[in-house]
C-alpha cells in the first residue's frame, strides 16, 4: 500500500538520508511536501525527483529563484514560516520531522495538530516545547517516533516493557571527536565538525563535540519517556555501537545495537511497527573487537550538567539552555568565539536574572527563544 510523506528539512542529512530510503522503495511512497531553509537547487531537484506537490523554502527571498528551478514542473512553490506550516498541516500517513534548531518548531506542531505519525530528529524542537508539545500530541492522537538513534534504540526496548518496569535508561554518547583533546579553547570549527562516528549537519556535529547534543538528549528522553530524570543515565561509549539501553527491575538490561548509520533508526520509524530492508552494513562485533565504556566528564564539557539542571527547573529553562546554545553555536561556526565559550555563554544566559514563566503555548515558548537569543546575542557583543 503506498503512503504519504512530508519531509520537513528535505536537503539536510537526515532528510537526505530519509529520501535515500524512499528512492530504494519507490512504490511504498507518495511524496507531498518536501522543504529547505535556502538551498534552492537542492529542493528542486527532490521536488523533481520525488514528484513532490509542493516545495518550500523557509528563506522568502528564495521563492522567485525557486519558482524558476521548478518551473514547467507542475509542483508547487512556497517560502516563508507560515507557508511552512501551511505545508506541514497537509495530511500525510508520516511525517519527518528534520529541521535543525528551534526554527523547526512551528511546522512540527502544524503536523501533531493533523494527528498523524511525526518521526522527530528535530530534537530543539522538543527541548524547547517540551510539555507544550507532548500534551499536544495527546490531544490531538498523534504518534511521536523518535529518530534519534539513542531514543529511537531505547524506544525498541521498551516494545514489550511496561515504562513502569524499567529502573532505568543509559543514553549512549561517543564522546564526540574532542574527548581526548586537551585544549579545547583553540579548537577549531573543522576539528568541531569532523565527528569519529557519525556523518551529520554541522551544528549537531558542534553540539556533540560539546556534549550539548546529549545534554539535549537527556531533556528530550525526559519527555519521550516518563521514568524520572534521576533514572536518566549517560555513558560515553566511544564505539557508538549500542546506542541506548534500558534496564528493567528484574535486573535484566536491553540494548539496541547497530551500524552507526542514521538510515537504521529512520527506517524503524518510516516501516513502524514493521521492519523494512536497509542497505546498511551488517553489524560485524569480531571485527568491531571491543566496547568501551565511560563516566562522562562534566569538569571539561559541563554541557550535560547544565542541561539536567535546566531539566530538573523545567518550565521555560530547556527553551532557554537550547537558544542560547543556538546562538553560540553559530558564533562559533562563524569563528566569533572560541569552542570554549559556547558552555559558557549558555550558563551565563539561564543565570541571567528571573527565568521566563513556564510556557503554556506555541507563542510562549517562540517568545522565551527569541527573548533568550537575544540575551545570548547580546553576551556576544564585544564589550
Ligand atoms: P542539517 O543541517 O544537515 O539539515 C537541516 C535541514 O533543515 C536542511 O534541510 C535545512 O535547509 C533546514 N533548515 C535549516 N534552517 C532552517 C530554518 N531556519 N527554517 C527551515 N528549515 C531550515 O541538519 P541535520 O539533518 O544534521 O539535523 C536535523 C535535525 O535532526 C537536528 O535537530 C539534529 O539534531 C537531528 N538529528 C540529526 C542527526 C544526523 O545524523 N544528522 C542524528 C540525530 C538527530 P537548507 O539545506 O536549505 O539549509
């Protein structure tokens, strides 16, 4: 039977790494929105290849070139934040929800208000909304499945396990490509980027070179999986070859294993609750020889710390830890500041004066991002 699917942020690596699947499998897939922040060429030419019904650039300045790349195509053309949502509100049997950063925010919400089936990588999307979010989904019969490999691991464990059950939850992180770097305040954005493990976008590849991805994780855990944030647990495991794990009161620890390659857990979610081919190399343990495993170190990269302490305010704290990391991020990427201050320009923005009230709606929750980007801008400013 074939569905149809939305692919939110279509020219990204988990995008791409989601159309690759649906290339293999043609005849499953009907393809209704795909969309971009500004790369033009690369929407059209998906849009084209997909047959999609519209393409969407979130850059309004971008609509006329687009229009142009897809003209005499028959498929729509749209730009700006509302026709974004606009195109995610369209029903569709799955949508992948793979925009980076809190931008992604609006249209994964237009799609849970549609009560449809989200695959989520849009983690910031969920840190920052959090119960916003969740109670949206409840209300409106959506189903959340994650697609970030550690939620998407610990979810198949808990296929069959009852949330009560389990004692507790290990987040898997490899460490990133940083671990054994000694001076971290001269790093720069290539050695940030160049991850050992995973092939990803670039503020992801900084944020799990400053353990702000796992820190993020850990918030977004939090909300996918009702246990407690003290029975939330992270362990660096340089391999990246388990990718969560859970462990039930019996004693008995289930662990999700697999090559580290972004398609496995993306076609969990696009065949769930089936399974579905992959061209992913089987796992080979004899060649892998050994599985590491360590303490994190919060002294050198205080990133999970901060952010299980945003988790434990809770209210508007995460929307505010994931802005400000945004906005340091791209500092950094731009060469503005050095790799060391990222941790620092958070902190100082969660402990600048009274948080936020906790958001009850979308708009709260855009108003605490832009409040709090604002702030982390303003700490970048040089004196
Ligand atoms: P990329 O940077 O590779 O791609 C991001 C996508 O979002 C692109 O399509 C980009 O469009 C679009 N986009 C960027 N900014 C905006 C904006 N302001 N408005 C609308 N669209 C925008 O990111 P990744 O694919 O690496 O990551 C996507 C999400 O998935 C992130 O939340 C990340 O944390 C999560 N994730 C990623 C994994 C990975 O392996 N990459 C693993 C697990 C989770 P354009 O190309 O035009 O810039």
């Amino acid at each position: 039977m074939t569905r149809s699917i939305t692919i939110l942020g279509a020219t990204g690596s988990v995008g791409e790494q989601t159309l690759d699947l649906v290339r293999r499998n043609r005849d499953d897939w009907r393809v209704v929105a795909l969309t971009a922040n500004g790369n033009v060429e690369g929407l059209a030419r998906l849009a084209r290849e997909f047959g999609a019904q519209i393409a969407v650039v979130a850059d309004e300045t971008c609509l006329d070139d687009l229009r142009a790349a897809l003209d005499g195509s028959g498929i729509e053309a749209a730009a700006g934040s509302s026709a974004l949502c606009e195109a995610a509100s369209r029903p569709v049997d799955m949508t992948v929800a793979a925009i980076v950063g809190c931008a992604g925010l609006g249209p994964v919400m237009a799609a849970i208000e549609q009560g449809g089936t989200i695959a989520l990588a849009n983690k910031e999307a969920l840190v920052s909304a959090g119960e916003v979010m969740t109670a949206a989904v409840a209300r409106h019969g959506a189903t959340l499945l994650p697609v970030d490999s550690e939620h998407n691991a610990i979810f198949q464990c808990l296929q069959g396990g009852r949330i009560e059950d389990v004692r507790f939850i290990t987040l898997t992180a490899s460490g990133g490509p940083l671990r054994l770097v000694e001076d971290l305040g001269s790093v720069t954005p290539e050695q940030a980027v160049a991850h050992p493990n995973w092939d990803m976008g670039a503020k992801i590849s900084v944020d799990s070179a400053t353990m702000f991805n796992k820190g993020l994780e850990l918030i977004e855990a939090h909300h996918l999986f009702p246990v407690g944030l003290d029975r939330i647990r992270i362990v660096v495991h340089p391999q990246s070859v388990i990718h969560s794990m859970v462990e039930y009161r019996d004693g008995s620890t289930l662990a999700q294993l697999g090559p580290s390659d972004m398609r496995v857990p993306i076609a969990s979610c696009l065949a769930w609750p089936q399974r579905m081919d992959t061209p992913c190399k089987p796992l080979d343990l004899a060649a892998i020889g050994e599985l590491s495993f360590f303490a994190p170190d919060e002294q050198r990269f205080p990133a999970t710390r901060l952010a299980r302490a945003a988790a434990e305010h809770g209210g508007a704290a995460p929307a505010v830890l994931n802005a400000a990391n945004e906005i340091a991020v791209a500092a950094f990427l731009a060469r503005k500041i050095a790799f060391s201050r990222i941790p620092v320009v958070v902190e100082s923005v969660l402990s600048n004066g009274e948080l936020p009230a906790a958001p009850r709606t979308l708009e709260d929750v855009l108003r605490v991002d832009q409040d709090a980007r604002r702030c982390a801008t303003r700490l970048l400013e040089p004196a």
